[in-house]
C-alpha cells in the first residue's frame, strides 16, 4: 500500500527504485494482472487428445470468461526429437528468449529437450 512507504531520499521507495532502475532482470507487474494470470494458470486443463496424423495433441482449456481472463499460460512439454508445433491448425513461431513486455501471445520456446510453449487457453495444441 503506497501509504505505508517511507517516501524522500533515504526511503525504502527510492531506495528500491534505484536498486531495479535500469535492470533487465526484474519485471514489475500491476497486482490485479497478476492475480489474474494466477487465477489462469489455476484454472485452465490440459487434456491429451486422440491424435490423428500428430505425434501428439493437447487440449488447453478453462471455463474462465476470456474478456477478463485474457492472457496466455506457459505449458513444458518434454520432447525427445525435433518438432514443429501448432496452434488451432496454424504452425507457431519460435520465439528468441528475450524479455516480454505482453500478458497474451502464441509462441514456443526450446529449452534443454523440453518445449515451452506460451498460448492463451481454449486452444489445441499439436506437435508434428
């Protein structure tokens, strides 16, 4: 609560601000954004689908109304070969590990034999 802060030149505030000023490792985040990515990644499934011609498909999925709860979830997925991955039929971009400035986007990240892939829910996600 910003009343509680100890404001001027030697206060906590400006003291913290100096520390994280310029920084590309530390991200600060509105509260309610954040509660609001927490109640998603609580509340959204991931299902594993019949696959047809894939070598896997999954079902993200939740109940929670999209106009509020309209950001993505990161999902790992562990992977022994090389894949291409789709969203809803459309194939997804690889995305450069660099900071995110967004709470929504669709892509997929290779990490250590692992795939993790960022997408909002309600979407079948397949790897080919």
């Amino acid at each position: 609560h910003p009343q509680m802060l100890e404001y001027g030149p030697d206060g906590f505030y400006e003291r913290h601000m100096a520390y994280i000023g310029g920084r590309d490792d530390v991200w600060c985040v509105p509260m309610g954004p954040l509660y609001a990515y927490q109640t998603l990644a609580e509340q959204t499934s991931v299902r594993q689908l019949k696959s047809r011609d894939a070598l896997a498909r999954f079902c993200v999925f939740n109940q929670l109304d999209p106009k509020i709860y309209n950001g993505s979830i990161t999902l790992e997925f562990e992977v022994s070969e090389p894949v291409r991955v789709t969203a809803n039929g459309r194939e997804l971009a690889e995305y450069a590990s660099r900071p995110l400035d967004r709470w929504v986007g669709q892509y997929f990240r290779r990490v250590d034999g692992r795939i993790l892939l960022t997408t909002p829910p309600n979407t079948i996600v397949e790897f080919r």
